[in-house]
C-alpha cells in the first residue's frame, strides 16, 4: 500500500505564507562571522539586528555555520504571518520595520 507523506516547508516553524510561498525568500551571501539560528533577524548582511534598529534585512530561513554562507533569508511578505516568539530579538521598531516589509507578527 503506498504512503502519503505531507512536506512541511522548513521554515514553516516560523512563518505563514500567503499564496506563493518562494516569493518571499532570496538567496543572500551571509557574512556575519559566527554561527546563527533560523530565526536570527539581520539587520544586513554582515549584522545581526538588536532591539534598537530601525532598519531590517530580513530574517534567516535557516541556521548558518560559522563563517560566509548562502542562505535562505525572508526579504519580504505577501504578506506572511511571523511567529515573533520565534525571532532572535524582538521589539517595536523592529516589527515596525519587518512589517513595512510585509512581515506581520502574528503573535
């Protein structure tokens, strides 16, 4: 008898996409020196964001080993629901911020 499986998408802990689900991501060369989670919101491609920023580059679709790396980070909403308990950090300007992207916190 065959099996069904279900795929869930990987970053599916953090988000809810609206429609088409690649829209939202690009492909970014990641500079920041040391390792980081899914989840880590970067402030560009070379810093990891603190409470205080205003400005935002997206959110990392997947964990980064330490050193340069491609990665899958959310530039964008269609829009897309954000866990925010899920981020690395959390505050006003940064929901403001990911929120002009389309990045609404859900919760």
């Amino acid at each position: 008898m065959p099996t069904i499986a279900t795929v869930v998408p990987n970053e599916a802990f953090l988000i809810q996409v609206n429609q088409d689900y690649n829209i939202c991501f690009d492909t970014v060369s990641v500079t920041v020196a040391g390792a980081l989670p899914a989840g880590t919101v970067l402030k560009d491609a070379a810093t990891a964001s603190l409470a205080a920023d205003t400005t935002v580059l997206g959110i990392l679709a997947e964990a980064k080993a330490a050193g340069t790396q491609f990665c899958r980070v959310m530039t964008r909403g269609n829009p897309s629901l954000i866990d925010s308990t899920k981020l690395s950090v959390t505050s006003a300007t940064l929901q403001a911020a990911l929120e002009a992207k389309g990045m609404i916190y859900a919760r």
